[in-house]
C-alpha cells in the first residue's frame, strides 16, 4: 500500500460541502450584572422614607393643632350664622 492509498471507512451519511461554516454556539449567555435589584431597592427605600416622613407631618402636634383650630373655626362659623340671622 502507497500513502495515497487508505482503506475505506464505510460511512453512514454523506453531506455535501456547500462552502459555508457555522461557528459553535455558547449556549450559556453572559453574566452581566444588572441595576435592576439595585433600582427597585433604591425605589422601595425612598417610597418607604416618604411614607414615614408623610406619617410624621400628619402626626406632628403642629398638625394637630392646626386640624383642631379649623375644626373650631368651622365651628364658630355655624353657631355665627345661627346667632345671626
């Protein structure tokens, strides 16, 4: 046997070369590291911290007697325009 001679393989299937190669495809994406998570806890931090700032305001005695002084006013009013009609 000569070197340009092989034994033949026998082969199941035979494709023809059409010219073109695919590249391997890496089937795990990237690991990226997204803001996201840091977003949505930027966002729930800050809606919380309104919230407690907004409780605290109403609650503040100031508030309060500022609510009771209009309640009172509102009061004063009715019984003048009783008194004087």
């Amino acid at each position: 046997m000569t070197m340009k001679q092989s034994k033949q393989q026998p082969a199941g299937k035979v494709v023809p070369f059409t010219g073109e190669f695919y590249p391997e495809v890496d089937t795990t994406p990237p690991a990226t590291g997204s803001a996201a998570p840091y977003m949505m806890f930027v966002a729930a931090a800050l809606i919380g911290g309104l919230s407690l700032g907004a409780i605290a305001t109403y609650q503040s005695v100031d508030q309060v007697k500022l609510r009771e002084m209009q309640a009172q006013s509102q009061q004063l009013e009715k019984v003048k325009d009783q008194v004087c009609r």
